[in-house]
C-alpha cells in the first residue's frame, strides 16, 4: 500500500509522450494512454485519449474521465475495443 516515486523537478511521462509522438510524427490527437497511478496524470491529460484503470486511486478517476476495467480484466483491450482500434 506504500508508493514512492523520485523524480527530477519537471520530468513527467506526460513529457516524454509529448518527445516521443513529435520523434514519431504522431499527433496527440491520435495518442491513447492507460495508467493507473498518480505518475500517469499528466500523460493522461496530455493524449486525447487518456483511461484510467478501474483499481487506480478513486481521485485519479475523478481527474480522468475515461474509465476502463482493471489489469485484471483486460481494462486496455475493452477500451480498444470500444474505440474499434482492433478487430473483434
């Protein structure tokens, strides 16, 4: 139940998917991102499409408004399958 994160001032995976879409010419538009921890808020908010796992902090799920099931219950491949990025 304990979590500890250290990180530099300012480094964020919201900015590393920011350096990593421009490096691939992916525009955040058609970016998904999934994450179930407070680390994952500015990447989230960053793509166009950010979920949140259904086990990620109730708070988190505020924030996020993009709701998928958790780990163990193929959370990532509902909401692919809701935004028909894979086939069936």
């Amino acid at each position: 139940d304990i979590l500890i994160e250290i990180m530099d001032h300012g480094v964020n995976k919201g900015k590393a998917v920011k350096k990593l879409c421009s490096l691939w010419q992916i525009p955040l538009a058609n970016a998904i991102a999934f994450g179930d921890q407070y680390n994952d808020l500015e990447m989230l908010q960053t793509v166009k499409y950010g979920y949140v796992m259904e086990n990620a902090p109730f708070d988190l799920q505020q924030q996020i408004k993009r709701i998928t099931l958790d780990n163990d219950h193929d959370g990532i491949y509902q909401a692919l399958l809701k935004l028909q990025v894979i086939d069936k």
